[in-house]
C-alpha cells in the first residue's frame, strides 16, 4: 500500500514525523519532501504530489505546510483531487467516510487538540461509506466544477 507525501518548509518535522508513522504502519512511502527548512513555495509541493498520486497505484496522499490551508487549497486545484484538513480524529474519521477524500492535510504550526498522528490515523482506519447520499453529494460537488468549465 503506497502513500505519497510531500510538504513545504513549514512543516518538514511533521511530515517526518508523518513519514516515519506510515512506515512503521506498513505503508510504503514516496516522500517528496521538502527535507529541510529553507523556504519553497507550497503549490510547487502540492502539484509534485498531486500528480505523483494521479499516476495510480496509491491509497492516498499526505500535505503538510506551516497552516495546512495553502497546500490543501493549491491541491484541491487538481481535478480528482479531494484533499482534507481536518481539525481533529472526529473529522478525519468523517472526510474519509463521507467525502471519500484521497488526501488529507496538516498544519506544522497548528497547535491541534491531539497528536496530530491519532488524526491520520483515525483517517486510515476510515472506511468511506458507499451510501447513496454521500456519493450524491461527491457527484456534485465534481459537477460544479464540471458546469464552470463549461461556462
Ligand atoms: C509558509 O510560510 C506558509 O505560508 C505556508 O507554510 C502555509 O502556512 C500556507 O498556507
């Protein structure tokens, strides 16, 4: 089960973190860094993920920068992209149930109200629902972008 990974200077120890997490989880991990702290530009990260996952063969994605905000947002960007920011388990457990989302984003410089790792995994151990309602709602939440498109 592969996970791609990817994050920018403000928030390189939680990814490493997260990393080392998914690992001794079992996963296997391409880790795209940034590795260190000097400052990059978040969608630059976000893309390379991105488009490593849309190439197949990975469960999900992890992002990381200092809020979480700006790299969740350049994600959401990349059709077929569903990229979450949960603000805790309960959240985490949700957006992968309901949203059927395939990325989940966090903050390095969040203060979060539990370890940051019982997010993701509360995000891992989700099971997304196939009722009906949620897979409306996913529908057209694809649709609206879909009719902008068109114009
Ligand atoms: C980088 O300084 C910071 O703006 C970035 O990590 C992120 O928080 C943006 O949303």
């Amino acid at each position: 089960m592969k996970v791609v990974v990817a994050n920018d200077h403000g928030a390189t120890a939680l990814a490493k973190k997260i990393v080392n997490h998914l690992k001794e989880r079992g996963f296997e991990v391409n880790y795209l860094g940034t590795d260190t702290e000097d400052s990059v530009d978040y969608p630059d990260y976000a893309y390379k993920a991105c488009s490593e996952y849309l190439k197949g063969g990975y469960e999900f994605g992890v992002l990381c920068c200092g809020t979480g905000i700006g790299i969740s947002m350049a994600a959401n960007k990349m059709h077929g992209i569903f990229c979450a920011l949960p603000q805790n388990s309960y959240a985490a457990e949700k957006t992968k149930e309901h949203n059927h989302s395939n990325f989940i984003a966090f903050g390095g410089r969040i203060d979060y109200p539990e370890d940051p790792l019982h997010i993701l995994d509360a995000y891992i151990d989700a099971v997304p629902l196939q009722d009906e309602k949620y897979l409306r709602r996913i529908k057209k939440t694809v649709e609206i972008e879909e009719t902008q498109k068109l114009g």
